[in-house]
C-alpha cells in the first residue's frame, strides 16, 4: 500500500493562556492588536477576590528566556494610565492572582475561624 499526503495550508491560530481569579481559564485566541484588557474583557473580567494590581504576564523573551511582568489594572481602569495596557504576544500567559485581607470584615471573618470572637471585644480580660 501506498499513501501521499499533501499538506495545502496549515492553519495558525495565536494563542494566550489566562489563568487565576478570573470566570474562565486556558487558552483564548489573540488577534493582532489584542491588548491585556481586551483578553480580560472577552472572559469576563476579574472575580471580585482578584488582586487587580499585580496581574502578572509571563512570557518568552530572547533567547527563550522567561521575562515576567507585573501590571497594575487598577491603574489602567481607575486612573486611566493606558501605557499599563500592554500588547499581547502569542503564546503570552497572564496570571491574575488572589488579592490580600484588605477589610476589616474579611479580616475578622479569617481570624474567627481560628480564633474565638471574644479575643476581639476591647478590654475583655483587663481590670
């Protein structure tokens, strides 16, 4: 038997991976000109724990090295500093993390569950 495989096009499709505090991870297509917030917009933006100002991009830099970047979205959304919105390379991967305790509720909400609520009551156990 005898077989002949011509390949007439190969499709290319760019690629970036998104993963983290985010409603839908791994691979999205890019096209030309996508920028961060156009990646993070078509997924449906950040969850509510995100920490939107160390959303990390990682990717290959010269001689296959790994270059890390760190972006501040909140600079971008709330102080409209557009040169933070970084245009996107294939094969990009961007990482946005879980924020910090930043309120005294999520705070006493994450203490109480290994600390008894009365340690909070100022003064309890002084004379």
């Amino acid at each position: 038997p005898f077989c002949e495989i011509n390949i007439v096009e190969r499709e290319y499709k760019p690629l970036v991976y998104a993963f983290g505090e985010i409603p839908k991870v791994g691979a999205f297509p890019l096209k030309r000109g996508d920028r961060i917030l156009d990646i993070l917009s078509a997924i449906g933006g950040c969850k509510d724990a995100a920490y939107r100002r160390s959303v990390k991009i990682i990717r290959t830099v010269e001689d296959n090295k790994i270059g890390m970047y760190s972006i501040n979205l909140h600079n971008i959304l709330e102080n409209g500093q557009m040169h933070e919105n970084i245009l996107l390379q294939d094969q990009d991967i961007i990482f946005v993390p879980r924020r910090f305790l930043t309120n005294m509720r999520e705070v006493l909400s994450a203490l109480g569950q290994i600390t008894p609520w009365y340690y909070f009551i100022k003064g309890f156990g002084t004379q």
